[in-house]
C-alpha cells in the first residue's frame, strides 16, 4: 500500500516528469543536431548523406514516440467504459501479436475461464495494456520462450483476474522496485512509460496490477479488475 502511494506521488510529481522528458528528448534533438553539422561538411559521398539522414528520421521519430506516449500517460481519461467479453478480448491481442510470436519462435499459451463475466471496461485502452505487458513479455524472452496467459473470475472478490507469464530475463529486487517509475528502462532505446502506462490505465477501472519476478526465471504481470467497481458519472 505504501508502495502505490510513493508510485502516484511519483506520477503526479509534475517537476520530476518534466525533467525526465527534458532529458529523454534532448538526447536524440542533441543527435541529430550531430548529424545535420555532418551533413553541412564537405566532401560527404552519398552514401553517408543517406545513412546520416535515416539516423535523423529514427531519431526525430524517437523523440516523437516519446511525446506520443507521454500524452497518453497525461491526458485525463476519456470515459468508454462498456461490457465486454475479456476472454475475447484477451485472444483478439493474442491474435494481433501472433506474427511476432512466429518470428520470434515464442510459444503462447493461453488458457481462458469460462465463468469471466462481461467485464466494464475501455476496450482499446485495455487492449493496450495488454499489447504492453505481452512487448515486454517478447523482450525478456530469448531462446525457448513461453508466454502463458490465464484468465480467471474470483467469484468471492468479484474480481477478474488475467495473468502474464513468460519464462524471460526475470528482474533482480532492484528493477522490480523501479517498474512503476516513469522513464525507467533498461533497455536501448525503451522509453521507460510502457509499465506506467498500463498502471494508470488499470486504475482508472479502479483495479491494480501485481508484478513477480524472478532473475532468470522470468515474470508473471496480473491484471486485477473489479467486475463493476467503475460506476460511470451521470
Ligand atoms: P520499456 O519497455 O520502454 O523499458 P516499461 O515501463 O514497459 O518500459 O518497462 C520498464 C522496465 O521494466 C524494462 O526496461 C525492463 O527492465 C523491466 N521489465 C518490464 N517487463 C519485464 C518483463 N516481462 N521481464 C523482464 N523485465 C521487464
């Protein structure tokens, strides 16, 4: 509990984002500044003309990705809660990540309860904490990886449950304890806002997400959402 309220001073923290996103956007402006001076010399064959102006195109896209994602972290939510069927939910994101799975030669398996009830939810929104948590799932897998999803309704808490697993990296204590930070990444190129993202999003359904991890083993993500704890206004 304690935990969830350090994470949110974090998120409303305005200071601490600003500055993360001041440093996150000035390195790839700082790299192109780089190249386009390299550009500007003389005596460049075509061949580094073209190789310098897609690390331009990359890096301004990055720098864009990461306002992108940044707004979708701060825009208020726009309320289009409805009943949906999870399960079905669950396999359309299976679905859309299955091309990636094939590549990666990762198996998915996933197993569904037939008692999950409609669930009140923002499809789209939830979706994408899905497609998140599965991303990070394929980037923590190398060789032999499994992802297994199980989705489960606890009739007692009137909760419905969907866990993520893969048999990944896994994550030392440390990280673990860094996850829900905005901008913390360990990977090149991560923007370190796919975790936060799925947290605010969960809450706005008025549930949580509990992260286990074990390094080299791997990491099992759940989503927790109540049935129908989001009571829409008017
Ligand atoms: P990003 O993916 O851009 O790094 P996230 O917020 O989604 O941003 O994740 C933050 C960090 O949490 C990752 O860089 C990684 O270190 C760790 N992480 C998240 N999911 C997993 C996972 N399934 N296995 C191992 N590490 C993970």
């Amino acid at each position: 509990f304690e935990e969830q309220i350090e994470r949110n001073e974090c998120l409303t923290a305005v200071g601490q984002m600003a500055a993360g996103i001041c440093h996150e956007i000035r390195n790839p402006l700082q790299s192109v500044k780089g190249f386009v001076q390299l550009l500007g010399e003389e005596n460049q064959d075509n061949e580094n003309v073209k190789a310098y102006g897609e690390i331009i195109i990359s890096e301004i896209d990055r720098a864009n990705g990461i306002i992108q994602e940044f707004l979708q972290l701060a825009k208020p939510s726009v309320a289009k809660f409805l009943r949906k069927d999870m399960n079905a939910l669950v396999e359309e994101v299976i679905l859309l990540m299955s091309s990636e799975a094939l590549m990666q030669n990762v198996a998915i398996e996933a197993r569904f309860d037939e008692k999950m009830p409609l669930m009140l939810v923002d499809e789209s929104r939830i979706k994408q904490v899905l497609i998140n948590l599965l991303s990070n799932a394929f980037g923590a897998i190398s060789a032999q990886g499994l992802i297994e999803i199980d989705t489960k309704y606890d009739a007692e808490t009137a909760e419905g449950r969907v866990t993520i697993s893969d048999n990944g990296t896994g994550m030392d204590p440390e990280t673990l304890a860094c996850i829900n930070q905005p901008f913390f990444t360990t990977k090149e190129g991560g923007t370190g806002l796919g975790l936060p993202i799925c947290y605010s999003i969960i809450e706005d359904h008025g549930g949580h997400i509990q992260v286990e991890s074990a390094l080299g083993k791997g990491t099992t993500c759940t989503i927790i959402l109540p049935e129908s704890a989001y009571f829409q206004p008017d």
